[in-house]
C-alpha cells in the first residue's frame, strides 16, 4: 500500500476500509506485518462498564443537563464533532438542591428540564461547582425564577460571581469551606475544594448517603451521552487539553477521592459513570502524572510542499524495519490541534518533522510545541528532523522548544534533510531510528 495523500488515507480494520467521519485527523496508525507495511485501526481499550446514554441516577437525584450537537469548537479552540452535554443535576429531599446551571446556548431547555424536574416545589439551594460560562451562565437567570433559593459556592465562587453578574448577593449566598457539611434532609452534601482543576474557585460535591461525586469539570469528556465512540480517546483529548497543564491539583484532588466512598461519578460534561470506576481513577491517575499510556513512536511532522511529508513517512518505515511495532504519523497541518496534543502524551517517543520558514519553524509544529508546552509535556523521548532548502533553521528552533520542558531527553541525531529526501540522508535517519528503538 502506497502513502501518497493523506486526504484520501482511510483506516483499515479486519480488511474493511473505514472512513473517519466528519474529522481532518489525517493520521496513519502503522503495524508491522511479515508482508510489510498495513494502516489499521488500534484496538479499542478496555474501558469503563457504564452504559454512556444512561442518565437515570436515582428516584431523588435526577439529571437535568442538555446536549448541545451544534457547537463546532469547545472554548472556540476545540473541535468536538460528536457535540458536547452541560450537566446539572436536582436533589429531592427535605430542601432541594440544584447543582449547577448550563451555558447561555442551552438556557431554554435546561429551564425547562429543570420545572419538569421540580413539578412545582421551591429550590433551597443552588450548589455552584464552577464559575465557567458553560456552567454558570444562568446563575443570575436562575435567581430571579427562584428568589427563594440560596447560592452555595466557596469565598472565590462569589468572587467571580461579582465580575460576572450584577445583582446582590448579600442574602443569597451560603459561603462553604474545605469539609463543610450541607444537610437536605435524607441527602447530606460535602464539599472539598478543587483549586485550579481547572479554574481557581472549582470545588466538588460528595453526597453522603447515595455516595456520589459531583465532580466539576473533573471526569468530563467530549460528546454526547449516546456517543457510540468509548470513554477513554475523547476523555482523554478533553483532560489533556484543558486540566492537564494542573496534574499537580489534579493529584490533589485523587488524593481526597481516595479517602471517600464513590459509587457514581457525576461530571458537567459527558457521561454519569456507575460501573468499573476504578477504571477512570486510573486513567486520571496515568494522565495527572503524565504517564505514557503507549510504548510507542508518534511522528509528528509539518510540511509545506510534501518533502518533509515524505521524510516522516520513510522514518515510519525504517523504524518498522527495525523492528519497532507501534508507530503514528501524524500531519500536523491538516489535524486539528487537541487530537495532535493528546495523541503526543498518548506515547512515549516522539519525533517532530518541520521544514524552516521565515528563519524559525513551521507555524503549524511551533503551535503544537507551544500547545504540549503549556499543557505540561514531559517524561518523554524526543527525535529531531528538519527540512531546509537553504540555512536550516528548524531543529535549532524545535531543540530550544523542547529544552524549556520537562524531563525530556532529546536524541542524537538531528536529522537535517536539504530539500527532498535522498539516500545519503538514510544513514542518519537510521541511527536516529535505532536510537528511538533503544531509548
């Protein structure tokens, strides 16, 4: 099989061709097989038990959120081809507890969702996990339908609110700290703060009695709760790209999660989780220590006219030759962003490919090392190759990037191509192969 325009790459599984609907991810998987090279699909992983359309949690903790199939990018950066859900949650009791509200775009029916829930009866509490607009956008909104309810958030919670909102809190709010207590009746809420998991004000709700987790942004991911895709990939791409700069906090928090009793996770995006949790602590636990999940090669390459295209894939070959099993190629240039940075923490070497311009580096591999960078790139294995026609620029640029992160080894040789690749550029290639392969 020849590699000649990305465009037109489809996935191979079980000798069916696939086409990857609705995304510009241009990513080639390579196996290696006694007749050569073939592009496949990877295996899903084990994943979570949880059936993810299934939003019943209990005959008094009821789901109210709504799902949004028309935004085309998540923080007008990410795209999310499968949508995205804003979660909230009722708790039924004694006094009634509201736990969160959804963005502006989804106000009219997270309303409505939220009176058929109530079937009349008045809202004691709103409990406010996060001050983010795709959370707190009806909070003002909220209050003047239900005057009567009290706003339960920490000392930075009305902070925020403050500069979001203009209407007096003075008699609404319920300010709670680290541990405190909130009594519904059957339902007892317990509050632990979450700073900067992934904004600064972010706590998470445990309720006692049925043992759930409110969790904020925490276990959230991309999609609709009737996503036909498994948990982990777009879990994953959600974490890494907006909490995975906060593994520090993220520990933290896993670290108060161990010490409580957790039947049920509920998150503002994404599916409830019920089954098999242990699964996704771990995953937040491989991901908030910046474990590769993979032993593996991506080759992340950046080409203008095709050279360095054909460069990333001849080092794709030359890696399977020498006996290297998993290896990723991946353009730059036509992947959308969060896919290319997830894919960089998924694996545990990496070789970035970039023609110079303008005496620096393709802008599009100086965005992902400036995007891995802020996200907080490290414990990984690094190749160079760059591409020149005249005063190469490219691997000085890269080196220096990748210098400013952490724990990263950066290997010998810096392969450096002058225009199109020619078999007097093999030899180095090969030795940074071999040098992937043993590191």
């Amino acid at each position: 099989m020849t590699l000649e325009r990305a465009d037109e790459i489809v996935c191979l599984n079980k000798n069916k061709f696939v086409r990857i609907a609705n995304r510009k991810l241009y990513i080639l998987v390579i196996k290696w097989a006694k007749n050569g090279m073939m592009i496949e699909r990877r295996p899903e992983k084990i994943t979570g038990g949880t059936k993810m359309s299934d939003t019943h949690i209990s005959d008094s903790v009821f789901y109210i959120g709504v799902s949004d199939r028309t935004l085309d990018l998540f923080e007008s950066q990410y795209q999310i081809p499968d949508g995205v859900t804003y979660n909230s949650y009722v708790i039924l009791d004694e006094k009634t507890a509201v736990l969160d509200t959804v963005d502006v775009r989804a106000s009219e029916q997270w309303l409505a969702n939220l009176e058929q829930a109530l079937a009349g009866e008045p809202v004691d509490y709103l409990v406010i996990s996060h001050m983010e607009p795709d959370h707190a956008a009806n909070i003002e909104r909220f209050v003047k339908l239900h005057p009567e309810a009290k706003l339960v958030g920490n000392a930075k919670t009305f902070g925020m609110i403050r500069q979001f909102f203009d209407f007096d809190l003075e008699n609404q709010k319920v300010e709670v700290k680290e541990g405190d207590t909130l009594n519904l009746g059957k339902h007892v809420l317990q509050f632990f703060m979450a700073p900067m998991v992934h904004w600064p004000e972010v706590m998470v709700t445990y309720e006692q009695t049925e043992k759930i987790l409110f969790s904020a942004d925490g276990f959230g991911r991309f999609g609709m709760m009737d996503s036909e895709t498994e948990w982990g990939e777009e879990a994953a791409r959600y974490y890494l790209n907006i909490v995975g700069k906060y593994g520090v906090q993220v520990q933290a928090l896993l670290k108060k999660a161990a010490n409580l009793d957790i039947q049920i996770i509920c998150p503002l995006h994404g599916p409830i989780l019920k089954d098999n949790l242990e699964y996704y602590l771990n995953q937040y636990q491989i991901w908030s220590t910046y474990q590769p999940e993979q032993h593996g090669v991506l080759i992340a390459y950046a080409s203008i006219h095709g050279n360095t295209a054909k460069v990333a894939k001849r080092l794709a070959e030359i890696l399977g030759e020498q006996g290297e099993k998993q290896v990723e190629v991946l353009d730059l240039s036509r992947t959308d962003m969060s896919f290319a940075v997830r894919k960089a923490f998924y694996y545990d070497r990496m070789v970035v490919a970039a023609a110079t311009y303008d005496g620096g580096v393709f802008p599009c591999m100086e965005e992902f090392l400036l995007h891995i960078r802020s996200k907080n790139y490290q414990k990984r294995t690094v190749g160079i190759v760059e591409n020149g026609s005249w005063a190469p620029m490219a691997g000085k640029v890269i080196k220096g990037m990748l210098e400013s992160m952490k724990e990263i080894e950066i290997l010998d040789p810096l392969v450096t191509v002058k225009s199109a690749l020619k078999d007097a550029d093999l030899t180095a290639m090969q030795e940074l192969a071999g040098a992937l392969i043993k590191s």
